[in-house]
C-alpha cells in the first residue's frame, strides 16, 4: 500500500467516525432537552397503614404497621405519619390491610378519662351491637341463667369507647366502655357466672 492509498483510507476513518460523534451527540441533545421539558414527578407523602386486618379495641404492635407513600391529594385529614407512637393507642374499630391510618381510628385521650380504665366486655347478643355507636352511654347489666334469676345493674351510663370486629351472631361481640376500676371489677365478676347486658342509657355527661 502507498502513502496516498494509506492516507486516503485515513481520511475516511476520521470522516466516518465524526459522522458516528456527530449522531451520538445529537442523540444525547435530543435525549437531555426531552429530559428537562419533561415534568418532574409528583411528589409523596409517607404516612402509616395498617400491614394486616387489625381488629378495634386493641393497640396495633409495630408488625401490624407499615409506611406507604400517597399523592399529596389522597392524604386522608388526620393521616398518621412515620414515627407517631401508636402501640399504647387503641383502636375504636376495624381496620383493612393496606388503610392509612388517622387520628379518628384511634381514641382520643378524653376518651378514657384519667381514673378510668377501657374496659372489654363480651355479649352474646351480636345484633345489639350494631345499634351502637362509639360515644353512646350503656346501663350494664348482669342476667342470671333462668328466668327466675333478676338482672342486677352493675354499672349506669357507661361511656362506649370501642366496637370491636369481626360481630357474629354466633359467637357475639365485644364493646369496650370507659368505666371506673371497681365496676370494671364488678364486671369482671359478674362475667364468670352471668350474662352481660345492655341498654341504652341517656349521656349524663
């Protein structure tokens, strides 16, 4: 090969190879300038949600929460977020795998006032249940086994804090009432030998 041959071949390397920057270039032009108009994406909030089917009148364990990331607009009000202590909190009802979790989930302080206790009580009667809402006052009653045995008043205008699921009227449901120790006592009592009742009370608060 001559020098001219070789130089000539030279030539069309270097053109052929900055036809190959100058289309890589113009790529990466098109690529960046698409990148920069394109919109930023939307931003995230974390907020808590249950990791399992939690049932109410208990506190959630830290297994049973999660963090999951929402629009800004799907943020429920009051939405719980990421380091809110909730294991000493109790919930006033059933919760879904997978729902973010607020304030109103939960009772409020005021619920159980100081010297109280919530306390959990189980009834046979699973319909009565859904006649309640959380707020409503009970009388609470203890009904023998016959007939002939009276019911007992054991508490009056009791305070109902929690309605807990799953409510089967097989196996009945639990409320939880915000009462003082003793009668929570008296309850406890009452529950090992008797049937616990309700009625509707009037809010004397």
């Amino acid at each position: 090969m001559n020098i001219s041959s070789l130089f000539r071949d030279l030539l069309r390397a270097a053109r052929w190879h900055r036809r190959l920057l100058a289309g890589a270039t113009a790529a990466a032009a098109v690529y960046f300038g698409l990148l920069a108009l394109s919109p930023a994406p939307p931003p995230r909030v974390k907020v808590l949600a249950a990791a399992r089917d939690l049932t109410g009148g208990a506190a959630p364990a830290r297994a049973d929460l999660r963090t999951v990331e929402l629009p800004p607009g799907a943020v429920p009000a009051g939405a719980l977020r990421p380091g809110s202590e909730l294991t000493t909190r109790v919930l006033t009802g059933p919760v879904r795998a997978g729902e973010p979790l607020t304030d109103a989930r939960f009772l409020a302080p005021p619920a159980v006032p100081s010297g109280s206790v919530a306390y959990p009580f189980h009834i046979d009667d699973a319909d009565i249940t859904t006649l309640l809402r959380v707020g409503d006052h009970l009388n609470l009653y203890a009904a023998g086994s016959t007939n002939a045995d009276a019911a007992r008043l054991l508490a009056a205008s009791v305070p109902v804090v929690a309605l807990p699921a799953p409510r089967s009227s097989t196996s009945g449901a639990l409320i939880v009432v915000a009462t003082a120790p003793d009668v929570a006592t008296r309850l406890a009592q009452a529950s090992t030998n008797s049937r616990i009742t309700v009625a509707l009370a009037p809010d004397t608060g």
